[in-house]
C-alpha cells in the first residue's frame, strides 16, 4: 500500500500536543504510549506519523520551495517594496517576528521531536532485536528523517537547540545550543550505524518504490550531510556584526565521507539516469512512484487532494473564473518561479533549457498568453503534466511528490568532493559529471557538450563545472543558494545577480563589458531584447515550413500534447535575430499568413531614470537602489554603503558576507528566559 494512503493513520499513532509548544518553557512532558512498541505493526503506523509530519506547507509542502528558496541566478521572487521587512527571506531580510519562521522552526522540531520518541521506543521496545530486519528497516528510515529534519534546520539557524531524546526523558524542553557540526556529526553516525541494516530498493520484496527511505537513501544522506559539514558556513564570530563564513578545521574528513558514501549509491545500488530528464517529473506529476532504479532515491509522499503545493506553484500560470477553469487541470499560481536570465546561460542543445524556462501561461479562458515578466515559470513540474487533469475546480494541494534526494545529486556530490580531496578531477569525478551531462544532450548530437576537457584543468575550473551542472540541474529543488554557501560563493554570486539584471535593465548600458566577461557570454549578442510570439497557437503540424504551416514545442520541451490545449509559439526564443520570413510562416485555418505579435523587453522606469523598482529591491537585504538617487548600496554588516563598481577582481574576498542564516523566533527566544540570545546582528 503506497504511504499516502495510510498517513492519516499514521498521523494517530502518537498521542501528542501541539508542536508549537515544543521548546517552550513551560511545555508539558509528552508521555510515550508504550504500547505502540509492543508490535511492529503498531511501530509502523507510528513511522508513517513521522513521513506525514513532513507534508506541511510550512516546511516541505510549501515553504521550503517557496518562501525559504534565496534569490540568485537561478530561483528568484521578483519584490517592489523599497522598505524594510520583517518577512523579506528571499531577498535576504528579516527579522525575528517573522510568522512563516516560527512556524517552519515549530513544524521542523516537531518533527524532529516524533523522530525521537519513535528512535527511543524502538531501541528501548520489549520485542527490540538487532537481527530483526523489519525492525531495523524502520529504525533506520526514521533516524534518515530526524537526519534530514536536523540537517535542513541548521541551514536554516545555524547553530541550534539539540536533543536526540524524547520531551519525558529530559529534565527541560529548553534544550542547549548545540555547534552545527556536532548536530551534523552525530546525524552522520547514526546513518552510518543504521545503513548496514536496512534494505536496497533492488531487494526482492521492496513494494513503496522511492516513497520510502531506503539503504541507498540513508548512504546518499550520509554524503549530504558530510558535504554541508565539510562546507563554508555563515558564524557569530570572527567577522563583523553578521559574522564570518568558515569550514570546519577537518573539513576534508567530511568530504572524504561523502565521496566514499556517493560512491556506495554508485557502485552497490541500481540508480541510474536512463529516463529523460523530464520524464522524472512528469512521473511525479502523474502519481507514479515506482521507478526505483532511476533518478529519484526518495522522494516526499504527499496525499492527493489534501498535501503538497509541487505543481501549483510551479509550471505555466493558470488562471481561473468563479473557481473553475475551461480546462481540466484547475488554477496554478506558480509563484516559484526563476530568474528570467537563467536560461541564456544553458548550452543550445540543453534539453533541460526549454523544459525548466516556461514563457508563457493561460489566462481564464484558457488561452495561453507570452509571459514578459521579470521572472519565468518553472517548468519542472505542472499540473498540465498530469495527462487527465486534477479536475477544473482544483487549486492547490496536488499531491505531486517532491524529489528530496536524486540520483544526479549523488553523482555531483562524489565529484565536487573528489575534486576537493585530490586537488583536482580524477577519472572517476569526470565521468560522474560527464554522466550527468549525458542525459542532458541525450539525441542531440553533442558529444563536443557531454565532454568538456578544457574544464578539467584545475580544482577551481572542474569545481565551477560541476557548480554550473548543479544550476542547471537542480532548478527549484532549493539547492542553488546551498550550493553556493557550502563553497563560499554566495555574496559573488548574489553581487553579480543584482547587478547583471541591473545592467540588462539599462538596454546593456550599465558595466556591461565587465558582466559580460564575468559571465563569459556578451549580453547585447545574447540578450533577446524584442520577442516575436504567436499567442493562443493551435498544436498541429511539426515544420514550420510545412504548407499548412504550424510548429510543435518539441515533447521534452512542453509535454502535454492535448488538443485542448493551445500553446504560444515563441519564435525567436534563444535566437536574437530572424528573418522576416519566420516572422510570417504560420498560417491559420483559411491559408493566411499571420502575422506574430511582439513585444520589447523593457524593463527602465522612464520617469525615474533608472531600472524598474522590481530590480531595485529584490535582494533589498543586501543590495538595493534608491530610487531617488540612484545609487546601488551593499549591506555590510547592518550598515548600508556605497556597492563596489562590477570588476574582475570582486569576488567573496572583498565582499560583505550575506546574512543568510534566519533569526530564532521571537516566542522562543523569550520564553528560554535568557538561554537563547540572537545573533548575526538581529535585534
């Protein structure tokens, strides 16, 4: 039976208060019911508990694809307020009163509180038994949760309340601060104990596909966890106000980790990426969990009609009228969407490229519409993927499952950490990401793109190759901005995003020669500056030279072929220049030549004589334009100055560290009495 189906069960097995009184001083001591570890089939009911406690929209249902995903090149909110807010995460301002903090931290330690409950009455249970295999499987899946609970919680606080203990076996629930890689370290531990005794999905008898934690799982957690241990991270000391980005002093160690426990899932599992790229999300989009040699390695199980925000706020926008639309698959808001100059840094044969950056969506009639937005919709998922529809009335909760773990992170993660420890690529590194790269310009005659040797040089080269992989891979799955942290690169590349849209706001006028060769592209040559689209395009026919006219969005690019559903055929959409002829080759239904609509891209406040306030305040909590005065200030340290011209030599080192790190609840901060402070400068 598949998860879903029996999470409201799950949801029972423990009789538990609210989880906002977790950590509260005066949290009343959660008693165990003893019972539930007298059988395993009561163990089980209470393990679903703990996979349901992650479906929330305040962390994994929503928030964390959505208000918690940080701006930069490739994920990005577009905001106009030139004030200071207390919710402002994407843009990287906030402060401690911020309601979705307090109840993404109260749903984490929830969480992380049913792990340990479940963890203590398992290894304390009358019917314990290490030679148990069913047994150990599911102490195993829920020490991976309480791993994956505590890892995305420090990335989030940094340095935290910890305890492996359930509320009734602690004398407090105001639990110490505990240092990030110890928390990190103990969760790795705990995997590495726990591995040996859980199953492979390849084993005979495996029936919930990826929507269970498996031993190739707990192993890719385990390189996960090492990876963000071994990595650069914002701390209270050794800088400024906001601190200072450091590793730990034995980070290789972590790396080393990471690599050997990538290298299980490589060489003793049966993952691979022999489906196309977009076949692994529109599965998902369609309910299908059962592929467990491919991409996926786990992802979370959300419940039809009742959890899960995948899909509604991905994917084409799709508006609606007196709550229903005029097609089957309902109202989309897809408001996580990506920067809109994301998809001029894909290769050209990318198949990736056109999937991920949907331009267009449908208004309430169902037409669709050319998108000439400041951002663009991430394709990934859609509900136009589910081939019957969700139902005209449909609006969130889609129940499209989330891949938290992927086969293509695995193989990157062993590459970035081989390259760490040998001071270079090894053979096994480039093939990891020539593997990736594979797929991507799978039948598209591009050997010369799958293999790149002049990027293989050095440590520094092969690292920004695997880190472009990354950003081309892994498109709202809230990984880009960690990316960049673990490596200390976050502030360059927030710099470089602010003032690279700054500079296409001014028509290329703005430092353009030294964002050009920053990026290693020009932006005038790039740019498409003027877009010439057919709105509302009938699917027939695949030659646009045809005599009936007609094109068709390749399938990998837009896969919903039905004939309900028009499209906007953009026809210069990676090409700055066409010939008048494409302009006018489509014919309608009589034999006419149509003529394309058009559209410039401007995006300059003509009254105010600089950029739209969209690109002067979407990364306000770290660079913002006045727009009285024009002038681009960096935040360094709480005190806004004048931004360092764009040159060849910015870059972390002489750059203010971004406050990324998020405060600790106003309500738990004062109700620890003193025992929890605020640091990184909040108030």
């Amino acid at each position: 039976m598949k998860l879903r189906n029996i999470f409201l069960v799950g949801l029972t097995a423990f009789a538990l208060g609210s989880c906002s009184d977790y950590l509260d001083v005066d949290a009343p001591s959660k008693i165990i019911p003893t019972e539930v570890f007298e059988s395993k089939r009561e163990m089980d009911r209470a393990l679903n508990g703990i996979y349901a406690s992650m479906l929330t929209g305040d962390t994994y249902g929503k928030a964390f694809m959505k208000e918690f995903t940080f701006n930069t090149d490739v994920d990005y909110y577009i905001s106009q307020d030139r004030y200071a807010s207390s919710t402002g995460y994407r843009r990287y301002e906030c402060d401690a009163d911020g309601s979705a903090i307090k109840k993404a931290w109260d749903a984490l330690y929830g969480s992380i509180r049913n792990a340990n409950m479940f963890i203590y009455g398992v290894e304390n249970s009358p019917i314990y038994d290490v030679e148990d295999t069913e047994l150990m499987q599911m102490l195993g899946e829920a020490k991976v949760l309480r791993a994956i609970f505590y890892h995305d919680l420090v990335w989030y606080f940094g340095d935290v309340p910890y305890t492996r203990l359930p509320p009734d076996k602690t004398d407090t629930q105001i639990y110490d601060i505990a240092d990030r890689t110890v928390i990190l370290t103990d969760m790795i531990n705990d995997l590495i104990d726990a591995a040996p005794h859980m199953r492979l999905t390849s084993e005979t008898g495996w029936t919930d596909g990826v929507e269970r934690i498996s031993k190739e799982m707990a192993w890719a957690m385990i390189a996960r966890l090492a990876m963000t241990a071994g990595g650069y991270s914002l701390r209270p000391d050794g800088g400024g106000a906001y601190g200072s980005m450091q590793r730990p002093a034995n980070y290789l160690e972590f790396y080393q980790i990471a690599k050997d426990y990538a290298n299980k899932v490589m060489t003793e599992s049966t993952h691979s990426l022999s489906s196309e790229f977009y076949e692994v999300f529109v599965r998902e989009c369609n309910f299908n969990a059962t592929v467990t040699n491919d991409d996926v390695i786990f992802e979370i199980p959300f419940a039809k009609e009742s959890t899960g925000s995948v899909g509604y706020i991905h994917g084409p926008k799709m508006d609606n009228t007196s709550g229903t639309t005029v097609h089957a698959w309902g109202k989309s808001d897809s408001s996580a969407q990506l920067n809109a100059l994301y998809s001029y840094f894909f290769d050209e044969k990318d198949k990736r490229r056109g999937f991920v950056n949907q331009l267009f969506g449908y208004n309430n009639q169902g037409e669709p519409q050319y998108n000439n937005g400041r951002t663009v919709y991430n394709g990934k998922w859609s509900k136009l993927w589910n081939t019957g529809g969700l139902g005209a009335a449909t609006e969130d909760n889609t129940g499209f499952n989330y891949p938290y773990m992927r086969y293509a992170d695995v193989l990157l993660m062993y590459a970035e950490a081989a390259n760490e420890l040998n001071g270079g690529p090894t053979g096994d590194a480039i093939k990891a990401l020539e593997t990736v790269r594979e797929r991507a310009f799978r039948g598209m005659d591009a050997a010369d793109k799958i293999s790149q040797p002049d990027r293989y040089g050095s440590k520094d080269e092969f690292l920004k190759a695997v880190l472009d992989e990354r950003k081309f891979e892994f498109a709202g799955e809230n990984m880009r901005w960690r990316d960049l942290v673990r490596n200390n690169m976050l502030s360059e590349n927030v710099y470089w995003t602010y003032h690279r849209y700054f500079n296409i706001a001014m028509a290329n006028t703005y430092y353009e020669e030294e964002i050009s060769e920053h990026d290693g592209l020009s932006w005038p040559d790039r740019f498409i500056d003027k877009v010439y689209y057919h709105n509302n395009y009938p699917w027939h026919g695949d030659d646009p030279n045809s005599e009936d006219g007609g094109y068709k969005l390749p399938f990998y690019e837009f896969p919903q072929s039905s004939p309900n559903m028009n499209i906007v055929w953009v026809i210069n959409r990676f090409r700055t220049t066409i010939t008048e002829d494409q302009r006018t080759n489509y014919k309608d239904a009589s034999g006419n030549l149509v003529q394309p609509g058009s559209t410039d891209v401007s995006w300059f406040d003509d009254n105010k004589g600089v950029p739209t306030s969209h690109f002067l305040y979407s990364m306000r909590g770290y660079l913002n334009c006045d727009e009285d005065d024009g002038i681009i200030k960096i935040n360094d340290n709480g005190n806004y100055v004048g931004a360092p011209a764009p040159s060849a030599a910015i870059n972390a080192s002489n750059l203010p560290v971004v406050r990324y790190i998020l405060p600790y609840p106003r309500a738990v901060v004062t109700r620890s009495m003193g025992k929890y402070v605020n640091k990184y400068g909040y108030n």
